[in-house]
C-alpha cells in the first residue's frame, strides 16, 4: 500500500517514516508555499534515508490567513495547526491509500482530534495513520538518539523543512522582523542528516 507521510526532515517526521516502512511503500511528501527552497533541505534527508519524495503546493490564501491569525494572537500555534490541517487534506488529494504525520502524543500543535481525522479518511477514502500517537518526547528522544544523526539548534538557525521557516518569512514580509520575534518563542528544531 502506498502512504504519504508529510515530512519536514525532522526527528518526529523522520522516526515515523522509518516505523511504517516494514508496512507501507512511504514517499515523504512536504508541503510548502513555494516562498522559498526549504523543501530541499527535506528532499536531501528523503534522499540520504532512500525514500521517495515529493512536494505539494499549499495555497497561498491559507498563508496569509495564518499569519493573520498569528500575529492576532500573539503565538503561532492556531495558525500552525490551520496550515497543517491544509497539508493533510492536500496530501490527501493525492495518489496514495494512507497519509501520515511525525505528531507526537504529547504535542500541542500540530494535533489532529479523532473527528477530524474520520472526516479526513471518509472525505478522502484513505487511511489517516499517526504512528508516534502512543510516543512522549522522551521515548521518540530515546529512539532517535540510538537511530538518527540529528542536528539540533535555534529553529530560526536550523536548516528544515516545516511550515514555521516559511511563515517566518511571510510574517517578515508583511509585518516586519520584530513581529517574528514577537510571535514565536525561542525553541530548539532538528534536522535529520543520516541514519547512524
């Protein structure tokens, strides 16, 4: 069967692909606003690990609501969760009997709630797999330490392919640099070179 696993070439996405391969025929597909190449950064870790990998085009309406939606709120979590629930449904456009995603148990965002899941599998007739559901932090740390080469820093510094670096930009874009600092916090993101 074949699965689409929205990928950023991070940890989580990256540890999820590697527990569904035994089980599906995975093509690692990010998703991106085409604002900049951050999605090579991906194609080059799909590449490393011997995956298929593919891009799909988010729409340029969904960016500038979120945006919109982050700087109204002060935080990026509400716009996040609103691009990412656009990215399932666009991967879920595509070819392939299942979609998944790198959340974890313990992840505030991006989450998707049972309803909306089913709503996505019965609109789409495909399955919606989340294989790290059942994962804390600690256990998906522990895994990627013993699996993955990772490098760790400032998102703002770390080379990946996740919606933030793009909404970072537009949010630059139309709103200035200072709104940036102003709507995400400080926080560390991965980036996935190899398998060790």
């Amino acid at each position: 069967m074949d699965l689409g696993l929205l990928y950023s070439g991070g940890k989580d996405s990256t540890l999820a692909a590697l527990l569904l391969e035994d089980f599906y025929d995975v093509t690692l597909v990010t998703a991106t606003f085409g604002v900049a190449d951050a999605w090579d950064h991906a194609r080059r870790t799909a590449e490393e690990l011997g995956f298929e990998f593919e891009t799909v085009e988010l729409d340029d309406e969904v960016a500038a609501e979120a945006v919109e939606q982050m700087v109204a709120d002060g935080y990026p979590r509400n716009g996040i969760q609103q691009v990412h629930l656009h990215a399932l449904e666009r991967v879920a456009e595509l070819d392939f009997d299942a979609v998944a995603d790198g959340t974890r148990r313990d992840d505030r965002v991006p989450s998707v709630s049972r309803a909306q899941a089913q709503s996505l599998e019965d609109r789409h007739g495909i399955d919606y797999i989340v294989p790290l559901a059942g994962f804390g932090r600690g256990a998906v740390d522990s895994l990627v330490e013993e699996t993955l080469d990772v490098t760790t820093g400032p998102s703002e510094e770390i080379p990946k392919a996740d919606y933030e670096a793009e909404l970072r930009d537009l949010l630059a874009t139309e709103h200035g640099d200072e709104a940036v600092a102003e709507v995400f916090p400080d926080h560390t993101q991965t980036y996935v070179t190899s398998l060790s």
